[in-house]
C-alpha cells in the first residue's frame, strides 16, 4: 500500500486493526474493531505508514523451554552458556541425537510458532519437531552458521498441531549445533 495514504478500513468480525503513523510500527497508533468508512473525522486521513491486523478474543499463548530441561535424551551434554540469559545449554549435538520434553501442553488446536536459540559454527544442522517419540513429525527446520558454539541466533518454523498435553522430541537429523532453549508461541 502507499504511504499516508489511507482514508477507510474494513475489518472483518473476530479482527482488530491497528494503524502506525510511522513506519515499522512506530508513532502514534489507533486501533478498529469494525469498518471505518473514513479516518478523517479521526484526524487518521492520509497518515498510516504501517499496520498490523490480528485476532481479538483468543487467549494468547506464549511458553519457553530451556533446552537442557528435557525429560530425556540421547547424545548430548550440557556446558555454561555465554547467550544472553546464561545458564546452560544443551552441546555435542551430533547426527541422531535427541532431546524429548514430556508434558508440553498446546492449549487449542491450530498454528503455532516454534523458535529455537540455536548456535553452530559452519552451519548445516537440521532438527526436527516431533510428537510422541517420533509418532508425529510437525517439521524440520535448517542450522545456519552463527560463526562459533556460543554466537547465538533464533530460527523458527510454523507448526501445526492439535490440542493437547504431548511429550515433545528435538531430533538431530544434522547435527553440528548448540541449542539454548525454544519457545512455543500460539499464532
Ligand atoms: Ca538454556
């Protein structure tokens, strides 16, 4: 869309929109629940830089897992983490390693967002999201190169899953790559 441009929203039922005067979603803001056939009474007429549309009336769901937290694995080790929140993390991950985290809940069926603090130092490691010791594979997601075992960079992947409480596996399919922690956040 152009810039400082808009002068009407549709929004459809279950949204709300809300509109940046700057760009990256910065400045002053106003948020509508409902189609708005003009902005100029709202001294909105010509101003919006950016957007952003979302869900209203859905609980939001955000957990994070350390990664040395699991219930169970193979083939891995943990060490003294330099990433910003310290602790450890889980290292020596090799090809066909694993971790398994029991009793992860997902509270309602539907998208989630899987991030993963992960560090590897030439790249080319690849894990694997899995549900009920590998009954389930949800996805895979690639290792980039960080430059070293404790430059630390998070990569992600959208899953999708149905409700309910599992044991949940990080599989090595490529290993060569440190794993801080990963957060599960409902889309
Ligand atoms: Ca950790």
């Amino acid at each position: 869309m152009r810039n400082d441009d808009i002068t009407s929203v549709r929004v459809a039922s279950g949204y709300k929109v809300t509109v940046y005067s700057d760009d990256n979603f910065t400045g002053a803001t106003l948020t509508k629940t409902a189609d708005d056939a003009s902005l100029v009474d709202d001294n909105w007429n010509d101003v919006v830089s950016s957007l952003e549309v979302s869900a209203v009336g859905r609980s939001s769901f955000s957990t994070l897992v350390q990664a040395e937290a699991y219930s169970a694995m193979s083939g891995v080790s943990t060490e003294a983490t330099t990433d910003t929140d310290g602790g450890l993390n889980v290292g020596y991950i090799e090809t066909a390693d694993w971790m398994a985290y029991n009793g992860i809940t997902f509270p309602a069926t539907g998208s989630y967002k899987l991030e993963y603090r992960v560090a590897s130092p030439s790249g080319g490691g690849k894990l694997s999201l899995d549900l009920n010791a590998g009954a389930t594979v949800l996805g895979t997601v690639d290792i980039p190169a960080t430059g070293g075992w404790q430059n630390w960079t998070t990569v992600s992947h959208t899953v999708s899953v149905t409700a309910g409480t599992y044991n949940l596996g990080i599989y090595a399919q490529a290993g060569g790559w440190n794993f801080n922690w990963f957060r599960i956040t409902r889309l």
